[in-house]
C-alpha cells in the first residue's frame, strides 16, 4: 500500500487507487441520500461508501448521476449482507447492488462482516475472487475481520484482501490489526472515523489543536487518520459540513500532534461498535 501525496490516492495491492477521503452514507434514507452524493461530489469527494444493508444503493446511483460525473470518475464501495453469505447466493446480491447503483460494476466489494455464528465468510471470499477474475468487482475486501478472520480466508483462497474496513477512531486505533494489515499488505479503512462526534470531538486534544490549525476537532481527525495512512468516509448531511470534512485534505498536522493523538488510545475500551467475534445480525 502507497500513497499519493498529490491526489490523495492509495494504491492497493492489486494495483487499483483508491481516493483516501471517501464520502460515506451510513444511516442516510435512500431518498437523502441523493442529494447528500450529489453535494459530496460538487464538494471535491470521488469515492462513496454504501452497502446493501444501508438501503440507499439507488439513492447513491442517482446522485452520481445527477452530479454529470461518469461513473469512471466516481469510485463506489458497496458491502455484502451477512444474509447473503453463500456459494449460492452472493452473486445474486452484486447483481441486485448493481442494479440498485445503475453499474455494471463495483470498484470495491466488501464482505460486512464476518459473522461467526453463520461462518460463511470463507466460501463468499471465493465468489468475490471470482467476481473480481470477471470484472464485476474491481477490488475485492472485507470488514469488521480479524487477524484471525483475515488469516482463514487468505489461506483458503491464496487472495489477500484489497482492504480491510474496521471501527477506527483515536479512542479506538486499533495498533495490532493495523500492523497486521501492514505485513500483508492490506488497506486499513476507517468506519466511524468521529466517533461518531460528542466525547470525542470534545477531547481537550482535539480541541486545542484545532485551534492552532484554525479548524474544527473533526477536521483534526480526519487529517489524523490521512496522515497515518487510513482510508477514511466520513458522513454528513449537511452542506457545509460535508465541505468542512473535504477540506481536512488541505491540514498537515505536525509530528507532535499526530503523537498526541496517539496517545488518546483507549484499545478496546474505546469500541462503539458491535465486537465482530461477538456480533449477531
């Protein structure tokens, strides 16, 4: 993995760039959702993040559209549902994504989660190898995995991950799987890359070096997870501060600080999310 300083773009291991910034659309209702991409793209953003489960891959579709860009010019990351886990049925949900975002492809196609109770994830990985062979998926990745997880489907398949998507915010950094990623040569991308806003964005830390940037605490975040090498979708729906988040692109945060907020690791003491090993759906 390398980044492109000038674009801000990583290459994956497959030799695909990725835009680091990307725009994501958690919990937007598929009618927001539309005006929300269009917004994203006019404000600069060229990569956007769904997933089935999010119930807005058509509102996406339609605001790529509206925004007169092509669909080469817009890098889109849709997710495997838990339920469509399976030989069987994992072609029927690209096919059923696609057709929601109006393309015959994907540029990067993630498992969810790994879902141990249902553990399928290892034969899904082998239709998205697939799937990536025939061009429907670009890249192909996984969510929410473990070391553990990563490990059963790259020794099934012989096929490392493109990337990995993983709650990732300074109260949660997640060192050990980034280093495993590192050694593998797999992409780290953030989910709820804020913590989801409140305590955090109230960090004394946060504070006080926003203001020495003439910027705001989420700002400061999203130049953190840049600077250390993160894929990041932040997600908004209002105008000014999808903007806001666009223009962390432009904070170079000093040594220093990227060492202070270091130091706000909390481990996994820290997690917002559901734990993977643990998580039901």
């Amino acid at each position: 993995m390398t980044r492109t300083d000038t674009n801000h773009l990583i290459t994956l291991n497959d030799d695909r760039t990725i835009p680091q910034l990307g725009f994501g659309v958690f919990q937007v209702p598929d009618e927001e959702a539309v005006n929300a991409v269009e917004t994203a793209l006019d404000a600069g953003y060229r990569h956007i993040d769904t997933a089935a489960v999010y119930k807005n891959e058509r509102g996406v579709g339609a605001g790529i559209v509206r925004s007169g860009l092509t669909r080469e010019q817009v890098f889109v990351t849709t997710k495997l549902w838990n339920t469509d886990q399976g030989t069987e049925s994992v072609r029927a949900a690209i096919d059923h994504s696609c057709e929601l975002l109006g393309s015959d492809f994907v540029d990067l196609y993630l498992i969810h989660w790994p879902a141990p109770t249902i553990d399928k994830f290892v034969p899904s990985w082998r239709v998205l190898v697939e799937l990536r062979e025939e061009g429907r998926a670009r890249s192909i990745g996984v969510s929410n995995f473990h070391a553990p997880h990563l490990a059963r489907v790259i020794e099934d398949s012989g096929v490392v991950p493109a990337v990995n998507q993983i709650e990732l915010h300074p109260y949660m950094q997640q060192r050990e799987l980034r280093a495993e990623h590192a050694r593998l040569g797999i992409a780290t991308e953030a989910w709820s890359p804020l913590g989801q806003g409140g305590e955090l964005l109230q960090d004394p830390v946060l504070v006080a070096i926003a203001k020495e940037h003439e910027s705001t605490p989420a700002q400061i975040v999203l130049a953190w997870h840049l600077a250390i090498g993160n894929i990041v979708i932040p997600k908004s729906v209002h105008a000014g501060r999808i903007a806001q988040n666009f223009n962390a692109t432009e904070i170079e945060l000093t040594d220093e600080q990227v060492t202070m907020i270091d130091g706000l690791d909390r481990g996994a003491a820290g997690r917002i999310g559901p734990d993977p090993d643990t998580a039901t759906f």
